[in-house]
C-alpha cells in the first residue's frame, strides 16, 4: 500500500511539473492599436486632449485616436517614438498615441514582442534611447513603460500629469500590466 501511494505521489509530481514549462504567455489583445485604445476609453471627455495616432501613411494616420505605426522605417519611429531603431526586429507591429500640438507633452508607443524572454533588454534599450534624448520644444517630464501579458511593450512620456493619468487608465484597462519603469526624465 506504502509502494501505490508513493508510485502514486511520484506520478502526481512529474505531472505537475511538466505544467511549469517556459510556455508562451497568452492575450485577448488582438494588436498595440487595440490596446491603446482601450486605454484611451478609460479617459473621460475632461481628461482627453488633442491626439493623433499612427504614423504618416494615409492609411495610418488617425485622428483622435491610436493608429499603425509601421516599422518598416526603423529611423522613422525612433525620431518620432524615441524607440530604438537598433531594436526593431524585437518588434513585429506597433501602435502610437501623440498630442497633436506637442510631441513631448505625450508620445506613446505599444509595440507587440517578438520574444517575451527579451523584454527585460529592450525596456532597457528603450529607457536609455529615450534618457539620451536632447529635447526641442519643450521638456517632457516623466517616463514610464509597461508590459501587458508579457506580449506588449508600452513606452510614454511628456507632462507629469498626463503621464500619470495615462498610467492610471492603463492599469483600469489592464490590471494584468505591470509598470517596470516610472521616472522622471532628466536634462
């Protein structure tokens, strides 16, 4: 009886074990843009300011709303979403959010992972792309990034409030997200 039960704990072990593989986290967040503008639901008509989404395409370009941001032009969003361009074949599609009058106020980029396992090193990469900025035209103040299901990099920065505002919406959004960086960006 000893020897079953042993045989059978042994049993119940190994397949407990086999549940804690390195298996791909999973999402019901069908693309960044979807992501972004369920974030941009939570905001209220008093909160909501002027913004464009996407990047400069015709078929991209949104208004009031997040849109594609290709990334076949790695120099273009790392100009205009301070990602690294060195960084874009970790990345298979991305989104943006932007005030419309002034980039640094608030610029927001969700981009999908290629490999989960490397978002450690390109939250890295984005952090130090955008801490070695030289700013025109105003001096965003805060920075933040997210992950969202392991699968989504969120990247935002400018005003203060706005930041921490978008933060607050994304975590109503997503309870799931986890903010890995929240700092105030430096001259």
């Amino acid at each position: 009886m000893k020897k079953l039960l042993a045989i059978l704990l042994a049993t119940l072990f190994v397949f407990s074990l086999a549940g804690c593989g390195d298996k791909a986290p999973s999402t019901e967040i069908k693309d960044p843009v979807e992501l972004l503008q369920n974030v941009w639901d939570k905001f209220g008509d008093d909160e909501r300011f002027a913004v464009v989404g996407g990047d400069f395409s015709e078929e991209n370009n949104k208004m009031d709303m997040p849109g594609v941001f290709a990334i076949t032009d790695a120099e273009a969003i790392d100009s205009t979403l301070a990602f690294p361009a060195a960084s874009i074949d970790k990345i298979d599609s991305a989104a943006s959010l932007v005030h419309m009058m002034n980039a640094n106020t608030f610029t927001c980029g969700a981009y999908h992972v290629v490999d989960y396992n490397n978002n450690e090193t390109l939250i890295n990469e984005i952090k130090t792309n955008i801490d070695n900025r030289q700013w025109m035209c105003g001096f965003p103040e805060k920075l933040v990034i997210a992950t969202v299901d392991d699968l989504y990099v969120v990247a935002f920065y400018g005003n203060e409030q706005i930041v921490t505002s978008f933060s607050t919406h994304l975590t109503e959004a997503y309870p799931q997200a986890k903010i890995v960086v929240d700092q105030a960006i430096t001259a």
